[in-house]
C-alpha cells in the first residue's frame, strides 16, 4: 500500500504525513460510513501526547463531522483504548493518532474497525485512491451534518475495565511506572492506585516534545535505576501509546516481552486456561524462551514480524496469548490488540499468585545471545533468491542445528538486508554472523 503500512499512516509531521492528509481521512471515512446507513455512524477518536496529535485531532474530526459522522473525542489516552471503546460502546469504527515509540516530529493514523482490530485492507485501499483523487464524494448538509462531543468518559469506562481484569490486590507492593511522557501518563497511575499498589510514576509529564526520550519500552535505563536506587519490588515501561510493555524486576534486569509471555503463559497452563498449551511469537522471538516453554509442555508458534501477523494467527484459532519481543503482548480473553496496561497487570497477578518477586519467575528462562546487523544493499530480495547465498544461509542453518538459528529478510521501507544470528554461546553468534555478512558483502559487489 502506497500510505498505509502495518501501523497505519506514519510520517513526520506535516511533511510526510499533513494535516491535509488528516482532513481528507476524516472526510472519507465520513463519507464511507454514512453511505446507505440506518442509523448515524459514530467514531471515537484518541491521541497521544505529541504536539501534532491535537492538530490531527481537530482536522480528523472537522473531515468526519463535514461528511455525516458523529464524534467523540478521548483526547489524550492509549490506543489499546480506542480500541476497546470502539467494540464496547458500538461506534462503528475508530481512529488512534500516534506514531508508537517513535520520536515527536512523527504521527500517525490508526484506523480500527468496530470489533476493535485494525480496519481491513480493503477500506484503508478506498482511502489512498480517495487521497490520490480518485474518487469524489460530498459533504453533508443541514442536519445531517456531524456533531463532535468530548468523551472523556469513555477513558474512565476503560479505566473501570482494567482493575476488573484482576481478583487480586495488589496492596503491599511498591510499584514503578515509566510512562514515556506519553499516553500512558493519563491512565497507569489511577490504576495501579485503585488496585492498591503503592506506585512510584517517572516521565509522566508530557510537554509535546518529551514524549519516548529518554525514556519508556525503548529506553529501559532509567526505569532498572530508579527501581533499584529505591528498592521496589517492580517496575514496568510503557512506549508512547502504551500498547507495549517491558518490566523491570527487583534488581533492576529487564523483563522483556519474550520473558512475559514464557511466565504469564506458564502460569495459564497451570490453570487449564492455556488453549492448546500454545503461544503466538514472531519469527524474532529469542530461541531460548522458546526451549523454556518447550520445557514447561508449552509449543511456541510463530508467525511474521508485526503484532497484526500474531493477531491475526489468535484470532484464527482462538490462542489465549501472543505477542512480541518488543512487548506487544496479546491477552485474548481480555483485549483485541497489545495493552501494555493490561500486561502490567497481568505479569503483576502472577507475580501475587506465587507470593514471590519477579527474579524467581524469569530464573528459569533460556536466553540464547542474539545480534543483529544491517546490510545496505541493492535488489536484496534477488540477492537472497541466488543460489550461491540460499545453499550457504542453508549450509550454516544445518551446521548450527538445534544450538541456534539464523533469520534473514529485507527491510519493507529501505534497501536493506536484516541479518539475525541467534547461538547458545556469544562466541558462535559472532563467527556465524561475521560468516553470514562476508558471503553477502562479496555476493553484492
């Protein structure tokens, strides 16, 4: 697709993504949505903290209310929000404005459908010939014209619904939370409270700017310091929408999504609450967490990178968890897309269920080294496809056997080689990869 990528329409602020763009998204999708309908169609809108999200905000809202659809406004709050709000409340579709973990000068435009997934290839396409003037539509008039209300009840509404995701307390327990001076900053805090933890919040002061430097899923530094300089039991980093989460345990080590999934899978098997004793993983899974959960009678099932590829393999065979390595973690039962609130809580409920700290969950978890190198290069898909590289990418796989693995695949928005290499040892990891990028140096001269 020409605009829409995995994650929506991404780009820097009003250069690759304008508030033209926006206006004309909203006025499609306006449009679209009134077209032979019963009732008036309604959309929820939500945004992130930086300062191009109120510009999208209000150019989104004035292109669907011109074209027939009645909007509510959650302003600031997490995507995992919209998404849940979009399905509960029976809008027929919603919109979250964010660009993730990425720096403030980007945005973007999430579209999701009224069962609270990311909307179908299908309408996103009548929206890029819409953008590209290939289409014409009209605006409403009179009293068909939309209204825009602010909805911040519907942020509390979803706020109810996280504390009833647990039977437990959480009283007794000193909690961080690193919410990346993004949406998270609106909502963690009033949770982890109502459940009764003593919270401890970093980089929850949003200017616009600030927003995932520094700081959050990304940049877990700070958040190990903190917890450990002040003796907490816990801590989780969320990025800029919150739809990721990584934790921190008592000492300070990263927890990441891989980590996650391996304890909160565990536990669901322990309670006959784990469908088909199977996890949903992307191919950059680690090996290792994979060998743990093997351990525990647990099979890892992977899929394509992209939180949209585990989503999709959930939904087709009805799994109880996926997620990623980045912290994208996928509760079925509970949510249609990663909460990072959500995963919070979810890690934090064992963590009580065992009366124990997080160390003692992750001890016994493999981690296999993993590294991983670009390489610029030119017609990469045809380079792999030679047969020189296949025999020798095949060769090296079958010389690692069941000590390792190698993934190698072309980035989707640049010219670029991804070269994964994952070894039980650091030494192998190294050898194999230097091998890996000499073969495909030479090949691309």
């Amino acid at each position: 697709m020409k605009y829409f990528g995995t994650d929506g329409f991404r780009g820097v602020a009003n250069e690759g993504l304008t508030v033209d763009h926006a206006f004309k998204i909203g006025k499609f999708l306006g449009w679209y949505f009134t077209q032979g309908a019963e009732k008036k169609a309604r959309c929820v809108i939500g945004k992130d903290t930086r300062k191009s999200s109120y510009m999208f905000e209000y150019a989104l809202a004035s292109g669907l209310s011109a074209t027939g659809v009645d909007v509510y406004l959650l302003h600031v709050t997490t995507t995992p929000s919209v998404s849940y709000i979009t399905k509960s409340e029976d809008f027929d579709f919603g919109i979250m404005i964010t660009a993730s973990h990425n720096p403030y000068y980007d945005n973007g435009i999430k579209v999701i459908d009224r069962d609270g997934y990311k909307m179908e290839e299908a309408v996103l396409e009548k929206i890029e010939e819409y953008l590209d003037g290939e289409t014409e539509i009209t605006y409403a008039k009179g009293g068909a014209i939309g209204k825009i209300t602010d909805y911040i009840q519907g942020r509390n509404q979803y706020i109810s619904y996280l504390t009833s995701a647990t039977m437990h307390s959480f009283r007794g327990y000193k909690v961080a939370l690193d919410c990346a001076n993004g949406a998270a900053s609106s909502i963690a805090k009033t949770v982890f409270e109502m459940l009764g933890a003593k919270t401890y919040v970093i980089h929850n002061e949003p200017n616009g700017l600030n927003i995932n430097v520094d700081c959050g899923s990304t940049h877990v530094e700070s958040l190990q310091e903190y917890v450990r300089e002040n003796h907490l039991d816990i801590g989780f980093a969320f990025d800029g929408d919150a739809d990721r989460c990584f934790a921190v345990d008592e000492q300070g080590n990263v927890v990441d999504g891989d980590h996650i999934m391996y304890i909160c899978a565990r536990q669901m098997k322990e309670a006959g609450a784990l469908v088909e004793n199977t996890v949903v993983a992307t191919v950059m899974s680690n090996m290792g967490t994979e060998k743990s959960l093997a351990k525990e009678g647990i099979r890892m099932l992977r899929t394509d990178v992209g939180d949209k590829y585990v989503s999709m393999e959930i939904m087709k065979n009805g799994y109880s968890i996926g997620g990623e390595q980045s912290g994208h973690i996928i509760f079925n039962k509970y949510s249609t897309t990663g909460d990072g609130i959500l995963t919070a809580i979810k890690l934090m409920e064992v963590v009580v269920q065992k009366k124990t700290m997080l160390s003692f969950l992750t001890s016994g978890i493999l981690q296999f080294p993993q590294v991983l190198k670009n390489r610029r290069v030119e017609n990469a898909e045809d380079l792999l496809e030679r047969p020189g590289i296949r025999d020798y990418i095949q060769k090296k796989e079958e010389e690692l056997g069941d000590r390792g693995r190698i993934l190698i695949r072309k980035s989707g928005t640049e010219p670029l080689l991804r070269v994964m290499v994952e070894a039980e040892t650091q030494e192998l990891c190294d050898v194999v990869l230097q091998d890996l990028l000499q073969k495909i140096d030479q090949a691309a001269q």
